[in-house]
C-alpha cells in the first residue's frame, strides 16, 4: 500500500449477505463515515438474486418481466459501466471505501492502488489474473462482462478472459471503490436479464471465466482469500471499532442505510431512470 494509507486505521467488515439495494446503500453510508475518518473494507454477497445497473443503464436493455418472474431484483449503481448479475453461488462482492484526500488525485492511478487485495486474493487462491493488456471488442454493451475490454482496466485471467468487474465513484470527501468476482458461471440467468443479448452461453463463456473454472475453488474459499487479503493490505481492525464491534455496522449507519435503500435504491425513478428522488 502506499504511504498515505500504510498508517490508517481501516476496518474490515465480513461478508454480510443482504439485498442489493442495502448492499447500495451501505456503500453510499460508508463514503459518509470515510468523509469522517472511517475508513471500511468489505465483503458482501446478494440475496436475493439481483442484476445491478450501472449509472447511465438504458432500463429498454432489461428484461423486467424475466427478472420479475425468476424472483431477481434490481437496483441501479452510483457507478457506471454495464449490468451485472449477482447471486449467492456465483458472484462474491467487495468495497474499499476511504477519505478522498487520502487517495492520489489520478483516478486509474487510485483503481489500481484499490484493486491490490484483489489480485493479491486470486493469487492466493492460485488464479494467474492481471489487467488485460489488450482490447476487444464489445460482444453486447448493455453487459458489463461483455462490454469493450480494456488494456490496463479490466481484470482478466491468464487466457485473456474477464474475471471481475470493479468501478470508482468519487464524492468530495470520499472514493468508493467495489468490485464484482464471478466465481461461477451462472450463463444462462446472466444473459436472460436482458431484453435482446443476441450472444449465446457459448459467446458469453468464450469472453467471461470464473474461478472455478480456473482454479477449482469453492465460494467459501474466496470468500476467504478476498477477507484475508482486504486485511493484510489494509491492515484493517476486525475488532473494537468506535461504536461497532468485530467490524460491524454501527447502529446509525444501518439505520442511515436502510432509510438511503428505501427512499432511493428501491425506488423506481432511480432504478429505471437513474434519476434520485431525494
């Protein structure tokens, strides 16, 4: 880590599972307390099932009725970038949130700095995963996985294919930096979440891998290796911290949370039309 962070005092938080518009919510909550000097690394996964949005997602490219029906929920990130689908068994989440002055004032130069325990989780688990050192071209715009790849930005395995989706928001006072690892192919749900894909499991598959794929390991095991490593590099608390203990939330940040999801990441103009009723 660089020496503006190397002396902070951080702290992780466990993966909590929680529905994606409080998992929304939660970032947006700890950006406030980085603004405050709390500084948070997290783990989270999605339940229920839940195709996130980026900023600027066209609501014509998604396909409500399916994801009605199939019991997916859908939410709108303060990020740009394609949509991603998320559930329990294929996809593990992660958020490093931190004072902006804290920070380099360059955004890819930040990216990089934040995704550091993330690479440094893949080569534990024994992944070989760098940024992609070459482009190609989009396969379906709308999806995050299979949007344009980018030299130096995305994170792709040692055969060239994507592993993890990750995006920076800034606000004044704080960056929020989260992360998507697909741990297994969920193809065939992925893609039925939009309107017209035009891409079949087979295009999907030969642009997107997974650790699984790769490695063999479990969920828990990357669960494991991106908590350890989130804490290695932050050298986060995991115990007392302010008001919270072992890493929790404190009970004003989850109240401040599950206000922020309801007034805002459930609501239908910010989900459709990316416009925030508050």
């Amino acid at each position: 880590m660089t020496a503006p962070l190397a002396d902070r005092d951080w702290r992780l938080i466990r993966e909590e599972v929680r529905p994606g518009p409080m998992q929304m919510a939660l970032d947006e909550v700890a950006a406030a307390s980085a603004a405050e000097g709390v500084r948070t690394v997290r783990v989270y996964g999605w339940e229920p099932s839940t195709l996130s949005l980026g900023y600027q997602q066209d609501p014509a490219t998604v396909d409500w009725d399916y994801c009605e029906r199939a019991g997916i929920d859908v939410t709108r990130r303060p990020t740009g970038g394609g949509a991603i689908y998320h559930d329990r068994r294929g996809d593990v989440s992660f958020s490093v949130v931190a004072p902006a002055d804290e920070l380099p004032g360059d955004l890819l130069e930040t990216y990089e700095l934040l995704c550091e325990p993330l690479f440094a989780a893949l080569d534990a688990l024994g992944v070989d995963a760098r940024f992609a050192d070459e482009s190609r071209a989009a396969i379906h715009q709308p999806a995050c996985y299979l949007r344009e790849l980018h030299p130096a930005h995305d994170v792709v395995a040692a055969d060239g294919r994507k592993l993890s989706g990750n995006a920076q928001y800034r606000q004044r006072d704080a960056v929020v930096q989260h992360g998507s690892l697909t741990v297994d192919h969920a193809t065939e749900r992925h893609l039925a979440c939009f309107t017209d894909p035009g891409t079949t499991p087979a295009e999907f598959e030969d642009r997107v891998t997974s650790v699984r794929e790769q490695v063999g390991a479990s969920r828990e095991a990357v669960v494991a290796a991106l908590e350890s490593a989130l804490e290695a590099w932050a050298d986060a608390e995991v115990g007392e911290w302010t008001d919270a203990e072992a890493g929790e939330w404190t009970d004003a940040e989850l109240a401040r949370a599950r206000e922020r999801a309801d007034e805002k990441y459930e609501h239908d103009s910010w989900v459709r039309d990316g416009d925030d009723p508050t």
